[in-house]
C-alpha cells in the first residue's frame, strides 16, 4: 500500500477527507447509492440530521460534483437527487466502512 508522507492540498487522502468530510455526508452518500432519492425521503432516512443541514450537505455534494439535482415544474416543486458517476465512485469506500463498522461491533 502506498503511503502518503504529505499532507498538503494535492495528498489524495487530504482531498478524499476534504469532500466526505462532516457526520452526515457518507450517510446521504450512502442513501443515494440505491438511486435517485427526494429531499423528503433523505431527510427521513436520516434521523436527527436538520433540514438546514441536509440542505448545505446536498448543495455541498453538488458543487464537489459528486450529487446531481434535479428540480421538476410541479406545484409543489419536485426535486430529485442522485448520485453521478464522480459521487458513484465513492461506493468501495461506503462498502469499506461498512465492512469496517460490522467488525466493530463484533469487537464490543
């Protein structure tokens, strides 16, 4: 495995960490890997998260190019996200942390 002796804003692993950052980002990741999602479902999926929260997570996500938007000419409005290629490349590494989660509970 290669290692990364610099940590500065080129260090894969910094950029990695820059963009998955925060409690609830891999979680919406996670949400939307099994596909397109509405706001509404996201937000009950993910108990405690603030609507605020999940607005500026998904915007967030938006601008990285990872969740694309989109917004439909409904009264009300209908807005869908869902993951793109970039975001769906995030998927071994849910898949890892999920891994690494279930042995952590067989340790406790």
């Amino acid at each position: 495995m290669k290692t990364f002796d610099v940590c500065d804003e080129e260090c894969p692993v910094a950029k990695a960490s820059g963009v998955l950052s925060g409690k609830w980002t891999t979680l919406i990741v996670r949400d939307l890997l099994s596909g397109k999602k509405r706001y509404n479902e996201l937000q009950r999926s993910l108990s405690g998260i603030s609507p605020r929260m999940l607005a500026a997570r998904l915007a967030m996500l938006e601008d990285a190019g990872l969740v694309a938007k989109t917004i439909y000419p409904t009264v009300p409005p209908k807005t869908e996200y869902e993951l793109t290629v970039a975001g769906r490349r995030i998927e071994p590494v849910i898949a890892a942390m999920a891994a690494f989660g279930a042995g952590l509970a067989a340790v406790e």
